[in-house]
C-alpha cells in the first residue's frame, strides 16, 4: 500500500505595505514642522482671546469710568485705562475680534475671487483670457491705498462690511495671475482632457479637476493673506481711513495711543504686541504649509546628517 507524502502549504502571500496618504502625510510633516505647530497654538490663542475676552471683564469697551483715568494696569482694569476712562483690556479684544474678522473675511474673498478668475482665464483662453488680465493689469495700476482711502470715506453709512469688500476687491490680482499659469499647465493634462472629451461642462472642469490641483497654493495664499489683511485694516485705521468709532481695531487703538505711548504706555504697547504676534504666527503657519503641501519633498522630514567623527 503506497502513501502519499502530504505537500508542503503554500506559504501565505505578504500583505502589501500600506501606502500613505496625501491628508496623513500632509499631517505628519505639519506636526514634524514646530514652528507651525507655535504659530497655531498662538493664531488659537489669540481667537481664543479676541472672542472669549468680552465675557471675562466687566467692563464693555465704550462704557468709561469717569473715577479712573490713565490709570495703569491694575486688578480692576488689568491693561489699565486710557484718558476718558475706557478699559484698554475691552477695547484691545475686542479690537482684535474686529481685526481678525476683518482679515479672515479679506483673505477668504479675495481668494476666492482669485481663483475663479485665474482658473477661467488660464481654461477658456483667447478673448476671456485677454478681458480678465486686461482687468488684472488695470486694478495693478491704480494706487490701492490712494483709492480706498477717498473711497472709505463715502462709505460710512454701509459699515464695515464695505471696507472689507474694498479691501478684498485690491487685493487678488496677484494670485489670479499665479492661479492662471498653473491652470495653462494643468488643461494639456490626461485627466482634463479626457474630462473634455466626455463632455463635462467647462464649469465643472474648473471646479472638479482644475481647482483641487491648485489648493495647495490657495491653501497657502490665503494663509499669508490674512495677515497681510490685518495688516493693511490696521494701517488704513491708523490713518482713519477704516472701522470708524465708536467701533475700535488694533489700528483705531494704535492711533489713538502713539501720541501717549511714552507717557501712557500701555494704552499702545498691548495692541501693538498683539499685532505682531499674530503676524508672526500666520507667517510661521505659511511656512510651515508651505513645506507639507510641496509634492516634491519628501515623505519624511529632512535631517541634519550627523558630522563624522575624526580618528
């Protein structure tokens, strides 16, 4: 009786290594990136500040108290008062809230704006390309500045929401122009013209296929461009030329506190430091976005290559 010898099992097949995602590796190098990481826990910080502040004092930031005036910090005005009294700690958050909202809503229209503008050039071509950067190049040429500020001015009665409107309408032609080269490059592409062959609205293409290859630079873009926002809010306040009282921003409070600032301290060092800090961290954030959405670098942070030792 002959037996058969039982065959060796076929050894299981290795599991195939997981490839990372674009959202996971994007995530990995942000949290590798510890000035980005600073400059987000300070932008949280300081949204934080801006909109929770208000609830922590008792004071409102029109209301006076005729019993302190250009008083230092104290427990009871803890940024101290200025000359008629008011709380330089509810006027400097709520100069912030007025700041920050002012810039995100800049940044987000004029981003917006920049890219449906720069997308439809760059796909469209001929005459629609030749209309839209013949009006790039003629908002270029007018002096921003010089035009809001005689523009502002009439605008009072609309409140702040024209100013914002204003100063996104100037500030877009930048990234429009950048948007359009890359949407040149990105119509030849396999995917957009098989999408064109399909038969998918121009529209669509934009919005489905052209766009999304483009984020990471609005990402970025819009990033900076809120701080520059704030920026530009705070220096056509200074000049009064922005948020009008008995409204305030850091630039209303900047004004008003540069003449007394070396007398008076406090009523402008607060809001000048708030500024910069949150300039600073959007600007950390900017890099670091930067750095985690550029395709061409690699999975893993870059190191410093240790030094050989010498025998």
């Amino acid at each position: 009786m002959t037996t058969i010898a039982a065959e060796p099992a076929a050894p299981a097949p290795a599991p195939a290594p997981r490839t990372t995602g674009r959202g996971r590796l994007v995530l990995t190098r942000l949290l590798a990136a510890r000035g980005a990481l600073a400059g987000a826990v300070v932008v949280l910080l300081l949204f934080v500040l801006a909109f929770g502040g208000p609830y922590l004092t008792p004071w409102d930031y029109a209301t006076p108290d005729f019993t302190a005036l250009h008083r230092p910090p104290s427990a009871e005005h803890w940024f101290g008062t200025n000359g008629i009294g008011q709380d330089v700690f509810a006027q400097t958050v709520r100069g912030l809230q007025k700041s920050l909202v002012i810039g995100l809503l800049v940044a987000l229209f004029s981003t917006v704006l920049a890219s449906l503008v720069g997308a439809c050039a760059g796909y469209f071509g001929g005459w629609t390309d030749r209309v839209l950067m013949f009006l790039v190049d003629l908002l270029l040429v007018f002096p921003s500045f010089l035009i809001i500020t005689v523009v502002s001015p009439r605008l009072r009665s609309a409140g702040w929401i024209a100013f914002v409107l204003l100063l996104a309408l100037f500030n877009w032609m930048i990234t429009a122009r950048v948007v359009r080269s890359m949407t040149i490059s990105l119509r030849e592409r396999e995917f957009v013209r098989a999408a064109r062959f399909m038969g998918v609205r121009p529209l669509r293409i934009i919005t489905r296929h052209v766009l999304p290859n483009v984020a990471s630079f609005l990402i970025i873009d819009a990033t900076i461009a809120v701080g520059g926002a704030v920026m530009s809010e705070t220096a056509l306040s200074y000049f009064g030329f922005g948020v009008k009282p008995p409204d305030v921003s850091l630039g209303t409070l900047l004004a008003a506190g540069t003449s007394e600032a070396p007398v008076f301290p406090w009523m402008f060092y607060f809001a000048a430091g708030l500024l910069v800090l949150f300039v600073l961290a959007v600007n950390l954030i900017g890099d670091g976005l930067r750095d985690a959405l550029d395709p061409t670098a690699g999975s893993a942070p870059r190191r410093r290559s240790a030094r050989r030792k010498r025998p």
